[in-house]
C-alpha cells in the first residue's frame, strides 16, 4: 500500500509515451535534487543495454556520496518488460506482488537509512507499457499509490499522449503532482499543455531540451554534463512564450507538494470533527483527533491510513505515516472486488462519458434495461418479471413495502376509512433500513428508532443456527418451547441444517409450523374480536438467512421456509387471501425477500430462494449490486404485483421515483459488476474454498452452503476461552464474544477484539497487505457480536493472514 | 447530436498518437469497403501539404465512382490544427460547433444522397490532440458521437499510448468497434493487444505493416498499391501468433457492429416494456413502443433519441435514426451543466480510481470532508456548522426531520408515553420526497401518497406568485381573505415582490402575521383542551420560494418569512418553544429549508436564505449538488441540533446511515460541480441574464431576482390565449394553462405543448441543438402546469431557440 514518509519526499515518474526524455528529465531532477538532500534514483526495471553514460550524468553532480542509483530488475532485451522477461528464459518472471513488495521495501528501506531525501522511481516506456508480468505499470504500481510526476511529449501529437496518460492516471486515482517536458519551438505543446492542465490544478514545467547528438561519446558526454548543469540553474522569471523553467523550480514544486500533502493529512481530523456529522456514531464517544481514521486512499481489501506517530515500537522500516488496513466490514458489506476496482472505474466512466445522468420515466438506456434484464434473469429467475430501480437498499425496502401494500389492499378492501392498520410479518431484530418506512416494517424496541417511528407488524422470534464448540447448533427461542425455555438442538453438519427440502418433514418443520400458525390463528381473533392494537398482516418481510444489522444472526432456514409455506396456505383463519399463487401471483400475503445483505454471493448463493426452495413475490437487492462503487437498488416483482399498479389513472401507477432514478453510471457498473461476478464464480478460488467444505463441483450451486473461511479455523475459534458461538457463510465470519449483558450497545467484541486495530510488528515476514507492510484490521462490531467479511475475490493468503491474526487475539484474550 | 442512418454506416477514425498509420488503415478500409459499396472518405480537417498519392490509392481501388474523397477545413502547416489555424492568419478560425455542424451536414447530404454506404471520417494525430479552435478531438467530436475505431499503434511504446487512447476515448461514452493496427515482428504489441481488448468487448484486427519506403514515388506507389491489394485480400486462417487479419474482415466486423447496434435500439421499446418498472408512470396509459423514449446517448442539454421511422414529412437529410431532444426537465431538475460533461466524469473517475468507496462512520477522506466544508461555508455560511451526508433528497429530508424531531424533543419532553403525534408545520402542495417518512411531513390529500402514508402535520393555504397579462400578482387563498374568497394583489415588479425586508412593514405582511398567529393559537388551543387530533407540532418545514412537485408553485417569499418569524416569536400561546435562537441554536420550533429544489443556484440564489432574511436550523441540498451525475444529498445543521444528538451512548446518536454513506465518487462530484457552479457565476451568460433583468453587476447576488428566460418572453407567454400565468425565476419556467379541472391528474398542459414533442421541420437554417439537426423539446407537466429548465450553462441561443418553439406552439393554440 501507499508509502508515505516525512523526511523522504518519493516520486514515481511516469512517461506520456517512450522515448519522451523520461530518463533525462528523471536525471536532471535527481542533480537538481541532490543540491540540497540526498537522492534515491529508483528504476525497479531496466531493460535494454546498460548506458553507463546516463550513470554517471545521474551521479556526477553532487558526488555520489549523495545519489543513490539502484535498478531492482534488469533485462536484456530493448524491448517492453513483458517481452524482455519473457525473451530472458529466466525460470521464473516476478510478479506483480513481487515487484511492489520489492520496491516498497526499497523504500522503506531508504526511508530507515536516511535523515531527509528526495526518490524518483523511474518506470518504463508508457504509463500503460506492461510490467514484468504484463500487467500495465499504471496498474500494477497502483497498489504503492506514490505520488507521481508524469514527462509529457514535446513531440508531434505530443499533446495528446500527454493528456491521455494523465487521464490513465487519473482513472486509477494517482495524485499527479506536476507535469514536465520540454520545450519545442516548432509544436510548441508546453505552450497549449500548461494552461490546460492549470485548469485542472497540475503545474508544468517546460525544459530546454537536450543538445543534439555529439559526433562521439566523449563530446557528447560533455555536452550533456553542460546541458543539465544549465537546466538546472536557477532562471530569472522570463515570461515570455519561450520561458522555460529551471529544473530547481520542478524539485522545489515538487517539494511543496509533499509538504502540502502532509500539512493537509495532518489537518483531516481536526476539520472533520469540526464539519462532519457521521452516521451511526456518538460523536459524545469521540476522545479526539486519533479516533479519526484518515483513508487517504484504498486498493483492494485494504484502506491506506494516516498515522501521524507511529507507535515507539515501530521499528525505522515501518515508520511510514500511510498504515494498510484490512476493511473487514467491506466497508459496510459494499465491498465485492475490493477498493478501485478499474473495471468498474472504467464502467462508471463510460456511462458519465455517455449519458451523465438521463430521465428515467416511459424512457430507456442500455445500462438500465440491460441491469433491469440481468436481474429479472438472474436472482427473479424463475418468479420475477418487473424490475423497479431506486437509489439504495433502505429506498429499494420502501418500493417494496408499496408494492405489497398496494397488491394487498387491492385484493382486499382493507377498511381504510375505519384507518385499519396494515402491517407486516416479520422476524424479531430485523433491520430494513433508515428511512422511517423501511423502519416501520421492524419491531419499535429494536435499536434502530427514532421519533416519527411507528413499528406496523407481527415479529416473531426465530430459531438460529451457530458452530459452538466445534458441533453445530440450532437455538430454539423459548416462545418455541415455552416449557424448558431457550433449548440447543445439535445438528450434524451445516449441511444438514441447510438441506431445507431435506428437513421439511422433520419434527422441528412441525413444530415451526404449529407455533406460526398459532401465533397468526391468534392474531386473527383478536383482530376479528375488535383488538385495535392488532395489524391487518399485509406482507411477509424476512432478510434471508442471515439478519444483518440486527446482530449477524443467522436464522434457521427452515423457520423462514416454514413462514413462507403457512402464509402461502392462504388459509382465512389465519388472517390470509387465497390468490392464485404461483410464479405470476401472490397468495397468502405478498412475500418480501430484503436480499440486500445476503444477496449476489455474499453468503455464496445468487439468492436464497433456491435454497429455501421458495421464492418471494418482490425481492430487492443493493449493496454488492453495484460492487461496491456507488448506491443503487432494484426491487423485483412478480407479475400480479406490477398488475396491482395498472390502471388508467396516474393516480394508481407507483408514484415513486428519485431524482436520479436508474442513474446511467449506477446501472452500467451494476452491470459490470454482475458480470464480474460470473467471472470469479469460475474461479479457482472458489472451487477451492467450496472444496475445503466439501461442496463438490458437482453440487446444485443454488443449494450449497461454504464459506471463504476455513473450516478448521471457525471450529477452532468456536471452541476459543471467551467466544460464544460462531457461524459464516461466503464472505461472512461473526464471532460472538460472551458477554451477559449482550445486545447493540455492548461493547465486549469491540474490547475483545481491540488489539486488532493495531499493527502487529515484530515480525521480519511481508505481510500479505499490497507491498508488505505490517497492517490492521478494521473491523466493525455489532453489539458483543464481530463481524468480518471478504470481498469476493479476497486473495486466499489474505484471508489466512486475517484469520491468523484473529486467533492470535482469541489466543491473548483467552 | 449523433447521426445514425440505416443504409449509411459512418465510423470515426481515431489514432493512438500521430504517425500509427491511420491514414493507411483508413485507405485500406475505404478500398475493402468499395468492393461492395460506395465510400466516403472524410478527412474534416487537414493539415500539410497535400500528399497526392494518397489521394489516389484512396480512390484507386474501385474506380471514383465509388468512392468519395473529401476534406472540409485545409491548413498548409503540417502541425497540430490549432497551430495550423494559428498560423494560418486567416481572419477567424472555424469554432467547435461550426467544425461539428458542417460534419454532420456533410453526413446527412451523404445519406441523403445514397442507397447505402461506408464512410469513415479521419481525424488527425491522437485523440486528444486540438483540432482547429484548440479543444482536443475526442472532446469536440463528441457532439457527434459516430462510432470510433481507434488506430492502434505497433511501435516501441505503442500498447501504451493504444490503451491510453482507448481510455480517453471511453470517459467520453465512445462506441470503440475495433481497435486496428499493424504486425509488428519485433515489438508485438497486437499480441498483446488482442486478448486485452477482447475482455473488453473489443475486437483488434491486425494488418501487415506497409512495405519501406522505396526510392522514387512511381515506385513507391506501385508497391504501396500493391500492399493495399495484398492486405484487402481474404486471408485463410492463419491462426498462429504471426497471423493477420485481412481489412475485408475488418469491414465485415464494422458492418455487423453497426447491425447490432440497428437491432438493439430496435429492440429496447419491447425489451424495456417486458422488464423495466418505471418510477411514476402509470404503465397502463403506455400505448406501445412508440411510446418509449430511446436515450441512445446524451450530449449537453439534450438527448439523442432513436426514432425508428421518421415522420413521412421528414426530408431526406432529416432521415438519422437519432433524435435531438432538448431536455426541459433538466433530467428530473438534475442537470446542471448538461449531459456527459467531462469535469464531471473525470471527477467520478478520479474518485472511484483512488478510493472506490470507503467506510464513513469515525473516517474521513478528502471528498467527503471538502463537500461538507464546501456547504458549511456555502449555503450554510451564518448558520451552518455540520454536515451529514445521505443518498437523496428525499433520504435528506428524512435526515432533517429525525434531526429536527429530536431536537424538539430533547427540549420538549414530549409525552411519548401517551403516543403524542408529532407534526409539522408546513404549507399545501409541498413534497419532500418519496420514501414514507418524507411524504409524512407532507398532508394527506396530496397526489404522492401510499397506504402507510401518515400525514403528520398541519399545511397552510400559501399566498403565491405569478405574472399574468404582463403584469405580476399575487393570490391570496381564501383562508386569508375569507369574506372575499381568492384576492389578487398586483405588485410593481418581480424584484419588488422579492425585496422581502422592505415588505416587512407592508399591510400584507400583516395579514400574514395575524393569520399564521391566529391558525398556530387556535390549534394550540385545540391540542390543550385535548383535541388528539391536533399534533403537536415539532418543526416548520418549508421548501423556499418554489415548491417543485407541488406544481412548481411560486410562493410569496413575505409569507415564509412570516411563518419563519412568527414561529422563532416562542411564544408559548402559539404552542412554540422557548430558546437561544441565534446563530447556533434554535427558537420556536427547528425551522428545515427542503432545498432540495430550489437551492445551488437552481433559481439564481445559492440559497434562499439572504432573500428571506432568515435563515434555516436545518438545510437539505441535493439535485444540483452533484451537477446531474450521481445520487446524493447533504443535510447542514446547526450546532444547537447537533448537539441535541450529543450523549455519551449510542442510542443518543443520529442512527441513520447507508451503506454508501459519503461514497467518495458521489462526494468528488459534487466539490467538482460547486466549483464549476463558482465559475459560472462570473460568466459573461450570467451576467446578460441578469441585466435583461435589470439586474446590476453589483447588486447583491443573494438577495436579487432574474431568470435565464427572456422577460419580453415571459411577458408575451403571460399574455397568450389559453395560458393562465407563467412565472420565471433562475432556470426554471412555469407555464400554468388554462383548465378548469387542473390538479396534478390534468392532462391539459401535456395537451397545449404536445407538439413540443415532435421535430419542427421544414426549415433551412440549422437548429441550435449540437450537429445542428432539428430537435423535439422533451417536457414534463404537473397537471396543468408545463415547466421548462435550463442547465446553469445553457448557451443562450439554445434557451432563445426553445422561447421560439414554445412561442409558435402558444401562437398556434391561441
């Protein structure tokens, strides 16, 4: 990750193309460096014969005592790297992780060695000419995230490939501190570029360029030495169109944006608890500037965060003030490729590029229909006909509650004079959301409340399944056995417990069934009996298999199964319509699945419908839709819920909609993200990780359940001093920590878990955050309940890292 | 705007960089496409000598008849165009738009004139090098949006400068069908290429590099003729790593792309009818597939729409598949600087490359942080001192009213036990949004309501104003006037009716006061007598000047500052709460400005607050805040009602989040847009605007009215048979017709302006809408009244050219 240190200024220089004086230009910064610091001069790949003349241009100016010239991989060939390394016959061509841990580690290095410096990490040919491994530079040094200087073109058709490779910097984020070419009296491209890139903040400076070729080495030697030492000479301000800078003007720029950069990450904490309002959080709670974390920027799994004093254990290497950080909430349960994902930058940029935002209603764009498509055929196979698109999760649950209400009351005059009270079937510690309708659809004494809340509905409270002491367990709340209270029934596997079709006959599905029938026979006569305080039940609302917020439990599904089964019975008595059912309508109650959490492979399965072996009448889905980019939502709908809108008055039709609605840029990296995510379904990390379960290739996909997290592992933690239970599915691991008191506001994980949050030192190994450096965790805690959670393509090392690292503490605290 | 003909297929030919060899690619394409059909060659700008031999191999192959050869603007330095032209020292260099309209007037003529053809319009140098007035190609081009093949480039540095070309090409929205470029043995880099861009969709065809130069130019045209033969031919495949495509091939895939693209639009009514559920339509009234609008791309303020078959009254060289159409609704009151403007999508880009999206809660990163202290020290300047972060207005407003309950409620030990009704105070016809919650702070009656929807509140009856006959009025409801029923007051002017502060003394705003005191008194004596149905009313919430979807009425100012000042009065009488007031706390009751609408400039104010002279506790922006691109919306508070949430527990704390809270792309783009908005404050439009409006340059911004639409204009409209009155105020133009049902179910206006929705045809001059085709103006209505919407930068003889349409509309009705 991002190598940032106070006395050592780096730069990584990159080329508008090659063959632009990259090597010159990097050369005159060095001497010019050199000046006034010491001078690192990096150039982590070489290929092509060595120029000892460059060499020693490079160190003459200030003796070498004061310039350090280090090449990292040197090949023989002039030619791009990859062909190079592939022309060598090396057995083996280093790879991407191998080369950003080996320059990372050169620069820590230097760092350590060094009182105060200046590095410039030279690349090769293009922004985008490939690495070792074929992987473009651009790319693969994406995970140092150095601040860079780009070498523009003086060349003919210079102005494009200069502004081109700046706008490739950019799509990957890098903080372009300065663009730098020469001056050409013909085409004249300082003289178009410089304001060009003012506007957009980037300062350029222009060089005379070099002498003409002299007739032998010698001559030119000496040219050359007289050139760099007359451009790097301070200049008076000659403003004229033919100005040229003094290559001390670039270092001395160069260096203020260094100070800048520090100066500003120093101030984040200080103006961020003086302007920002977070979410969830008791600002009251807040000690001071170190409980801010300052993300200064994010690649893959992991944030690169600001610590202004490493600890006083820190050894010199680690002394960086940019600190990895494992993000094991995926930021929220966004995250599913990880941080700066290009492919979905690049498909955010092409629908801006496009359409910028366009009207959604009675119109149509390709990435909205084809999102709309994709998901209809994708988790609606089978049910859904209709898609509805909104801008998050919590909207997406509003747009759903609608529907149901409307396909409700439209089949069944419900008394509104008489203001009957619709309400929902739900779980206990369900969470749907923020804005008020989603909570309305959840209990009034859960957490999540506010003023205007108004709990609408029934919750019951379910059976959950968790791994304790290595045996797998399905926890039966006492209103199930109202005689011995909470009761554990062991089961044989996860398996087992998931084989829903399996246990449809078994005596729990009895029980589960007389114990909802007999809440819902109940509620009916008391409503039939004039109990005002009883809700007319219009929908079944239930977050599949896992509830998320309300505390990472995972409910048995066969409970949720048996739910759907009795309200589709349809039967009066229970307060239920008869409708015809079916893949096209409703019957019983409109069935809402809130997939937002648990959906698109977060728990390893598209949707929970063909597990559960039923599917829901409107189902939504957000969070991992997009990939973890931007928000969006969609909710899905059966045919007999769309039809419950149609009319021939706009009054009827689904008066909702956002400003934003079906936002190009939302649908197209939805869209991209969908196909992503078919891409690594293939993978062998997955094949692997289904296999370490014993899920073989063969298994129905729909119907199997595994997890990224080793097995061993989770059983080991089960059985760890101090954990109650434990339980994972895909990406998700939730670890209960005992604790009597329990519930949201505990505060026993976070405690447990503390020492997570710091950087595990010590240790001469690289560790498996991008470019080895020591990293924390950040992770998120849901009462007494820790939670941490994978991308969907989270390297396997990584992963073991993390839960190395869990043990490690489970070992500590036990 | 883009051109698209059935029979006519036109590919815009990019370069990698200058000298990859495009206009041999381009001339062998243009031979293998005249074996089967007729071509033209277009080359729009020339620089250079002219090279005669080229000219014949181009029109060698088929004989000319086939194939038309043709350059549009020649410049005999064989440098950059914008240098050219520089040089060139004729007396005006041609600008963007009128390069771009004589292209596509060239197009159409071409379409018109043929039966079928390829035509292939070659740019010059790199994709981003300036054409004639110095804006860069990909950027000036993009008006037209033709379908690009990009020239790759072969040579040392070339897979670099190819992908980074590709990628400029692509944060334009291009259609990039091919990638094409020439073997080379020793670098290879199609090898490379062609698995790279196949992951993207793109097709690389690879051609034998031309044959060296040979001495004389008989010769040398003898062999490059030959070598254009050789490399047309069919080839067998040869599938090695040394094959080569034959152009044929690379004609035949153009061919198919263009069919695809035919069928696709094609498909997308029926696609979308089948799938898509769209946000306030009643799907019942969609008659068919003519009756989906096709949003091919978008450009600026307008959309580019497929219409399958153009009116039989359309001239042949009107014949484009793809439609003009202005945007009137700015896209749902989003759009801010047209569609697919660069700033914005680089800024989208720059964000997702460097962070994707990060957790919020206890972080901070520097888009997130310099939005919020961009709006503290913007809209919130006096006022403000945080700022939380959400998805949308409607999720904003949401966030305002749990704010501002609890603010009510820390103070006012509301009787939660007893279930006291909260409610607001606030006006008829407002909306906040669409989720349940937002549309609680609404009244019941409304048009945007839904089963759950629980108005909480009291609305009163607003004054408003409009200008009728030419003349400016303000109508007093009958609540106000109840002897004499609906009163109209006539006022001097516009900026009369808006200088609040000299009307504070008026008789009106006596009237004002006495009501909004004597309503409040009457319900607060109600609610102490034990009147359950009246709320206790725990906020004002208004939406300033214009209340959008309540029919784009204007209200009058005088009457918001009232209720502002009656509520901040206190008195307890009034059933209004004691306190601080001032600038950081609140008096009366919290006071929320729903700026959703009408704030960042929307109506030529920042904010309404200068013009009423009393500023809000609580502030929602959205819409404009991220310059029509992506979601997201901010709610500023004062510190008083932050602290209302301050405690040393959790549950104290704002619970309100989503899971892509300040997501970093949503929060880049909008410091991007209020920095272009600052700079389009000082622009020459602006200021013209303002003084047909008789604005003065100083006086103050805050506090003075204009409109972007002409008052001669706007007075005529208000003066035009079958109108009622019409009202202007920054980009927004309200036309109420005349109907004596009205309501947001009326279909009257959407009557009077139908014909705004078809192309003005029959005339010679070019339209004002990019590539100069004729356009339709695509509006929305809320019953009776039709509404028209600039962006902020709408170029003015866009603005005069829709005045003229929506005059001849008027006239013909009349």
């Amino acid at each position: 990750m991002s190598l940032l240190f106070k006395h050592l200024r780096a730069h990584q220089v990159f080329g508008a193309n090659t063959d632009v004086g990259k090597t010159i230009i990097t050369t005159a910064l060095v001497r010019a460096s050199a000046r006034s610091t010491n001078v690192h001069y990096l150039k982590p790949v070489s290929t092509g014969p060595l120029d000892d003349a460059d060499d020693k241009h490079i160190k003459r100016y200030a003796g070498s005592r004061r310039v350090q010239a280090d090449c990292l991989f040197r090949y023989d060939d002039p030619v791009s790297p990859h062909l190079a390394a592939q022309l060598s016959q090396r057995p083996s061509t280093p790879s991407d992780e191998t080369l950003v841990n080996t320059i990372a580690n050169y620069i820590r290095r230097s760092a350590a060695a060094s009182q105060g410096a200046h590095m410039y990490i030279e690349t090769a040919g293009g922004v985008h000419s490939p690495t070792l491994s074929g992987t473009t530079q651009a790319e693969a040094y994406r995970a140092l995230f150095l601040p860079t200087v780009l070498i523009g073109d003086s060349r003919l058709g210079g102005i494009s490939t200069t502004i081109t490779a700046y706008e490739a910097l950019l799509l990957r984020g890098y903080i372009i501190d300065a663009v730098l070419l020469f001056r050409d009296a013909y085409y004249r491209n300082s003289e178009y570029l410089t304001p060009y890139f003012a506007e957009k903040g980037v300062w350029v400076g222009t060089f005379d360029p070099p002498p003409p070729k002299a007739a032998n080495d010698q001559e030119n030697f000496a040219i050359t030495e007289k050139y760099y030492d007359r451009i790097v000479l301070p200049r008076n301000g000659n403003q004229g169109k033919d100005a040229v800078d003094s290559v001390l003007h670039a270092v001395d720029h160069l260096d203020k944006c260094h100070a800048a950069r520090l100066a500003e990450l120093e101030s984040m904490p200080r103006r961020t608890l003086d302007t920002v309002w977070w979410p969830f959080v008791q600002h009251g709670l807040v000690k001071g500037e170190t409980n801010v974390t300052v993300i200064d920027s994010a690649y893959s799994d992991f944030f690169s965060v600001y610590k202004p004093s490493p600890s006083p254990s820190a050894s010199p290497q680690d002394a960086s003030l940019l600190t990895p950080q494992f993000d094991s909430s995926a930021s929220w349960w966004t995250q599913t490729f990880g941080h700066a994902y290009t492919p979905l930058t690049l498909a955010a940029a092409r629908a801006a590029g496009r359409y910028g935002h366009v009207m959604f209603p009675q119109a149509t764009h390709l990435p909205a229909l084809r999102l709309c498509e994709g998901l209809v055929q994708g988790p609606g196979r089978g049910w859904a006909k209709r898609a509805f698109i909104s801008d998050n999760g919590s909207t997406g649950m509003e747009v759903a509650l609608k529907m149901a209400l409307r396909a409700f009351t439209r089949r069944v005059r419900a008394d509104r004079e008489g203001k009957e009270r619709l309400g929902v079937l739900g779980l206990t510690g369900s969470y749907h959301g923020d804005t008020i309708g989603a909570m309305d659809a959840c209990e009034a004494d859960g957490v999540y409340t506010c003023e205007w809340h108004d709990a609408k509905g029934v919750w019951l409270e379910p059976p959950t399944v968790a791994i304790r002491q290595g045996e797998v367990y399905i926890s039966l709340p006492p209103a199930l056995h109202p005689e011995e209270g909470r009761v554990d029934v062991r089961a044989d596997s996860l398996q087992r417990v998931y084989d829903v079709q399996g246990r449809l006959d078994s005596s729990l599905a009895r029980l589960y069934r007389g114990y909802v029938e007999g809440v819902l026979k109940g509620l009916e006569e008391r409503r039939r009996g004039g109990d005002v305080s009883v809700p007319r039940l219009a929908a079944l609302v239930l977050e599949p298999l896992v509830m998320g917020a309300g505390g990472m439990r995972f409910v048995d599904p066969l409970f949720q199964r048996v739910m759907v089964d009795v309200v589709r019975s349809g039967k009066e008595e229970l307060g239920l319509v008869p409708g015809k059912g079916g893949e096209d309508d409703w019957r019983g109650l409109p069935v809402i699945y809130d997939e937002v959490f648990v959906g698109l492979y977060r728990l390893g399965l598209e949707s929970a419908g063909p597990l559960l072996g039923a599917y829901p009448d409107i189902g939504v889905n957000a969070k991992v839709l997009t990939g973890g980019l931007v928000p969006l939502a969609v909710t899905l709908a059966k045919q007999g819920i769309f039809e419950a809108f149609w009319g021939s008055g706009k009054e009827s039709a689904l008066l909702h909609g956002h400003s934003y609605s079906a936002h190009a840029v939302g649908c197209e990296v939805a869209v991209e993200a969908l196909k992503e995510i078919q891409r690594m379904r293939g993978s062998g990390t997955w094949k692997e990780a289904r296999e370490r379960w014993e899920v073989g290739p063969t298994e129905d996909e729909g119907k199997s359940v595994w997890s990224f997290w080793d097995p061993d592992f989770v059983k080991a933690v089960s059985c760890a001093k101090g954990v109650e239970e434990v339980m994972t599915l895909g990406c998700v691991l939730a670890i209960k920590v005992k604790d009597d008191a329990g519930g949201y506001t505990s505060h026993s994980a976070n405690k447990t878990f503390a020492s997570l949050k710091d950087i595990l030192r010590g240790e001469n190994t690289i560790s498996a955050a991008p470019g080895g450096a020591p990293y924390e965790v950040h992770y998120r805690t849901l009462g007494n309940v820790a939670y941490f959670m994978t991308s969907l393509n989270t390297k396997p090392e990584v992963i073991r890292s993390v839960e190395d690292r869990i043990w490690r503490v489970l070992e500590q605290s036990g």
